[in-house]
C-alpha cells in the first residue's frame, strides 16, 4: 500500500512542478468566474451591471435553467471536454514515454513491486490530474449554482467521474502509444488523432441518425398524402359524376407519389443500412461525447427541452430532430459506459502485457 | 561450499534479443556472501544486460540460479537488494532526500525508518547540506551520490552497483571505496560493475571477466595473476651472456628511460627462483639495485582476456550474432 501511496505522492509532485497543470486550473477559475458574472433578467442577458436584451430571458427560461445550460454547454461540453481535455493530454502524453524512459525504469522495476500493478498505478496517476482539475471545477461551479442560480444541485458533481472516464478513453491510448513508441510527441499527436477519428465517427453517426430520421418523416408524410389522394382517387371514380380530368390528375399524381415513395424508402433502406454500419464500428469504440453528454442528461431533463423549444415541432425537420434528441438521450447509459469501458480495458490489457514483457 | 553461502549463484544464463543477437551465451557465475564482486569486460560484453536480468529489468532467454536464496526474477527477493543502475534518471523535481524517500517507499522500507535513514544516508554521502535542493541543480558526482544513497535505503543484503563512480571526483571516488568496505565489513555483498579497472583491483575480492557474452576469468585477483607471478631484479649495466645461462625461466630487457641499467626477469611465484641469480651477480660484483616480486596488474589481466590468442588482437566489441 505504501508503494502505491508513493506513486501517488510522487505524481502528485510531478503536477505540482508542471506549469501546465496551474495554468489549466487557474484558467478553470476564469471560466467559472466568468459564469459568476453573466445572468440573466426579464429583458435578456446581464453582464457585470450592463443589460444586454437578448432572447434569452427569465420569459424564455428560469435562472436555475441557464446556469444549468452554462454548465453543460460551456463549462462541461467545451471546456472540460475540449480546452481543459487538449490540455491535460499535453500534460499527461509525458508520463509512460519518461516512466519507461532508459535510466528511470531501471530505478523502479528493480524494486520489489510487479510490473502490472506499476502500470495500472502509474496509469491511474495519469488520471489525478483531471480528477483534480474537474473536481475544483465542478465545486466552483455549484457555488456559482447555488449562489447565482438559487439552485443546489449536488449532481453538477457527476460531472468529476464523467470527465475522468472520458478523459481516459483518451488516455489509455496515450499510455499505449506511450510504451510502445516512447515518444510524447508521436504518443501526444497520435491520441489527438485518434480522437478525432472517434469524433469523426461519432459526427457520422449522429448526422446519419438524424438523416434517417428526417428520411422517415419524409416517408410518413408521403405516405400520408399518397393515402390521401387515393382516397380522393377511389372518391372521385365511385361519384355518380365522372370528372375523367380530375381523375387523370389525380392518378398522375399518386403515380407521382409512389415513384416519390420508392425513393424515399430506398433512401431510407440505404440510410439504415449505412446508420448500422457506423454504428457498429461506433459500438467498438469509446464513446467521448455521449459520456460527457450523461452530464448534460442528468442535470438538463427532455421537459426542460420541450418547454424551451415551446410548441409542437411543425416540419418534418423539427420532428426528425426531435426524435434525433429523444432517441440520442434514451440510449442506456450502461451501453455508453459498458462499451467504452470494455475498449479501455483492451487497450490497457494491451499496454500492459507489452510493458510486463518488455526488456527495458 | 553450499549453496546458501552464494549471495548469486547463476547457471547457463542466455539471453538472445531480437534479430539473433546473443547477448548472454550461457553464463556460469558465483558471488559469495559478503564479498566485493567486481564484473569486468569490454563494451558490449553483456555486463549491463546481466545486471538488468538479476534485477528484473531484461527478461532472460534461459535461466538457471538463484539470488539471495530465491529463483532470479523474484520480485519479493529485491526489497533486499539495492540497485543503482549505470544511467539512471531520478525525477528531476524531488530534492536528494525526497528521492530517498520516495525509493525507499518502493522498495517496501517503512515511513519512520526510511525517514531516519535518509539522514544517515545522507551524511554518509556527503549530502546532506544539498538534502532540500532539487537533484535538476546536482552535478554529476552529486546525483551518483545520491544515486547510491538510495541503493542502500532499504539496507539491502546485495547492492548492485553499475559504474557507481561514474562522474565521480577523485575524494568522492575514494568516499565511494570506503562505503563498499564498510558494507562488506557488515557482512553485506557488493556486485560492482565498472571500467575503472584500478578501482575495482583496489576493493574487489574477485572478478569476473565477461566477454562476448560468456564468463572468461573467473576467480580472485591473487589466483587469476598466479600464472604472472614474477621476480625482477634491476642491475646496474648489461647483463654478462652467462647470468642467464641455465635458468630457463630467466630473461633481460632494458629499462624504459635508462639506458645504463637492465631487468632481469624470473618467472615463478616461489623466492628460491631469484636465488641463485643472485648469488651469479652478486660473484660477478654486478650491482643490484632492486629486487622485488611482481604480478600482473588487473589491466594486464584484463587485456588477455579481451585479446584474441590467434590473432593477438582485442576481440571486436558488442554482442555475437548468431553464427549458425
């Protein structure tokens, strides 16, 4: 136990003498302070003590509302898991290049602990710097909450162990990266790059989502207006009175719609095809954005969503991005997590039995 | 002598890297409890990848032995070994006496004990006014001192040390010699692994002399020269032709930087062999200005190890690759 106190001491120190590690924290406060000092009244936005008339309003949604919104949107989803993550990758892509540097294994392999056990320590140490940075961010912004908002809400905590999952996603591919090539630098740029590869993936599906959606909507509707001037079609040839004209016009276009119909459906076809493709290359991989957005469903429920956007959706784009929404938040958290998880155990596994192997 | 009287007793240790490079060819090796050990040898004999696989850093291809009583590799059995390897990097943001610390916490040493001995550690390096500067502001001789302060943290039972004097002034280095005596005198056994061949010859109760990835001398430094042992005897002027009739071990040669007097040389360890030489100068009234008995040093002996018997030159330095 004292060696494993001793790492985490001795990562905890290397933090410390890091600049980076201060400049993000102090950087952390900033963005917190600068929730700290936009509000919201009945006209729009205040900053500082200057009015601002914005949409945004107290009419449009409570205070509680927008610091929760601040929260998720700013601070958790772009700070967090954009600027502050880049950041901490700078800082951590070191670690396992300099650990199993030459000279400084020699120093701890040679001491009586077991190699897996220094590798999943070291690599949990990798993990305290953006525990610290999330949990002074998080504690600063439930104060701003409290204090500004009036609502204490203790799940803005949530947001400590999301982010550190999410961070190491990323960082045990840094760590892999790390002990096999054992350059920061080719370790740092090739995690960048998997990230985005992941992004990428995740960007695919989401847009190949919503496009099915929107693809199904269309379908219904044509559906609906084929259903409907068939009606008319049947009405029109049972009359007493044959109006051949109407009738022409009326076959032309159901002809039309059907045609429209077989399209859309294979559109459709080809759109689910394609959504179950990225989506099973997706299931494989972590998924970044969907763990940070648990925060997002957590704090911000579909009531408050529906209550913003503030009336029915009209258009079939509306209700496609509706059901984009309502189908994106009600995937199990479990699946998120689970198959993230079990594609950072792989990686680890893998890390680590090339490093329990290695010869240094 | 048991078994358990060898700190380390290795057999048919081999280790071959990728690409068939024979590092390690099957070494035979003992080190006795309490004994300075000095491992010698050219670059890339195998020296640093023997050390690494006793200390769990290199994986051996085969292996057989044992150190401190238990089978090479086990990791429980190095909480009693200390190690300070040949260029080691401590981290650069601890002072000397967090390095200790933090050291010894790995090396399973208890928080109030390692705390105290720091402190002895310390001031038996000479270190302890720099114990609260980060080790990035310490020289090179500094950083060896503390290097081997943290080998001994956890007053191990074997301490390996790889060119411990690397870097290392001359009263250091003589600092440095008194700590490894103290150690065996406490019983402790000391692996030393170094090219300064004169200061192993100074501290080191045997050598082994590893070339190519195989032992070649093994032994004390006294039985390793015995084959050398000689005696030389300066005279003043040349050597009449009849001294050395009919003493086949007997020879001349002049002296490098004087001209007027001449060695002659006898071959053999027992003092009975100069005798009679002397008994033929001394009837001849030939001055005799000295006479003393001789062995090769540690150099001579390691430069006959490392040369080539057929081709009188030193064997080319690095691994043997796979000669099949």
């Amino acid at each position: 136990m004292s060696q494993t106190a001793a790492i985490f001491h001795d990562a905890y120190r290397e933090l410390n003498a890091r600049k980076l590690f201060w400049i993000t924290l102090i950087l952390s406060g900033v963005v917190v302070g600068a929730f700290a000092l936009i509000g919201i009244n009945e006209q729009g936005l205040r900053i500082i003590a200057w009015d601002l008339p914005a949409p945004i309003n107290t009419q449009f949604m409570s205070e509680s509302a927008f610091y929760k919104l601040m929260f998720v949107n700013l601070g958790v989803g772009f700070w967090l898991s954009w600027l502050a993550a880049i950041l901490a990758l700078v800082s951590t892509a070191s670690i396992f290049p300099d650990f199993v540097s030459t000279g400084a294994i020699d120093m701890v392999l040679s001491k009586p602990i077991g190699r897996w056990r220094l590798f999943l320590t070291k690599y949990a140490t990798g993990l305290l710097f953006v525990a610290l940075q999330v949990a002074v961010f998080s504690a600063a912004a439930f104060l701003v909450l409290g204090f500004r908002g009036g609502t204490w809400e203790p799940s803005v905590f949530l947001a400590i162990p999301l982010v550190v999952l999410f961070f190491s996603y990323l960082f045990c591919v840094c760590a892999l990266l790390g002990i096999v090539t054992r350059s920061t630098i080719a370790a740092l740029l090739l995690t960048l790059l998997f990230w985005f590869v992941i992004y990428g993936v995740h960007t695919t599906e989401s847009t190949l989502l919503l496009f099915k959606f929107q693809s199904e909507q269309q379908v219904k509707s044509i559906n609906q207006t084929l259903e409907h001037e068939s009606q008319i079609l049947s009405q029109l040839k049972s009359a007493e009175e044959l109006n051949q004209q109407s009738i022409d016009r009326f076959e032309s276009s159901v002809a039309s719609s059907q045609e429209k119909l077989q399209s859309a459906e294979k559109t459709l076809n080809q759109l689910s095809v394609a959504h179950r493709i990225t989506m099973g290359i997706k299931t494989l991989l972590p998924k970044t954005t969907e763990t940070i957005g648990l925060v997002d469903r957590k704090l911000v429920n579909m009531d408050e969503i529906r209550h913003m956007t503030d009336e029915t959706p009209q258009s079939d784009m509306e209700r496609a991005q509706m059901e984009f929404v309502e189908e994106v938040r009600d995937r199990s958290p479990w699946w998120i997590i689970g198959t993230s998880l079990l594609f950072e155990v792989f990686v680890l596994v893998l890390a680590g039995w090339i490093f329990s192997r290695r010869d240094f | 002598m048991p078994a358990s009287d060898y700190t380390i007793d290795l057999h048919d240790v081999q280790k071959t890297y990728r690409g068939r490079v024979h590092a390690l060819r099957g070494i035979e090796m003992r080190v006795h409890r309490g004994e300075i050990f000095g491992l010698l040898g050219p670059n890339g004999a195998g020296k640093s990848t023997l050390v690494k696989i006793m200390m769990t850093v290199v994986k051996p291809t085969r292996i057989k032995g044992t150190m401190l009583g238990k089978p090479i590799g086990d990791k429980a059995t190095l909480a009693r070994v200390g190690y300070l390897p040949e260029h080691h990097r401590m981290p650069q943001y601890l002072t000397g006496r967090q390095v200790l610390n933090y050291y010894g916490a790995l090396a399973k040493v208890d928080r109030t004990h390692r705390s105290r001995r720091a402190d002895e550690l310390l001031a038996t390096v000479g270190m302890t006014d720099w114990a609260n500067k980060r080790i990035n502001s310490y020289s090179k001789g500094m950083l060896q001192r503390i290097g081997l302060a943290q080998a001994l943290i956890n007053d191990p039972d074997l301490v390996v040390l790889d060119e411990p004097t690397d870097g290392v002034d001359p009263v250091g280095r003589r600092e440095i010699r008194d700590v490894l005596t103290q150690l065996r005198d406490q019983g402790k056994t000391v692996f030393l692994n170094s090219h300064l061949l004169s200061e192993l010859e100074m501290v080191c109760d045997r050598v082994s002399i590893l070339v190519q990835g195989q032992v070649s001398q093994q032994g004390t430094i006294h039985e390793l020269t015995a084959e050398s042992l000689r005696y030389e005897i300066d005279i003043e002027g040349a050597v009449p032709p009849d001294v050395l009739a009919g003493i086949a071990s007997a020879r001349s040669e002049p002296i490098a930087g004087n001209p007027s007097r001449t060695r002659i040389i006898l071959t053999g360890a027992d003092p009975a062999v100069a005798q009679p030489m002397i008994d033929r100068l001394r009837q001849r009234q030939i001055t005799i200005i000295s006479v003393r008995p001789m062995r090769e040093s540690l150099e001579d002996l390691f430069m006959r190890a490392v040369t080539d018997p057929t081709t009188g030159r030193s064997r080319p330095p690095g691994a043997v690759a796979n000669r099949k």
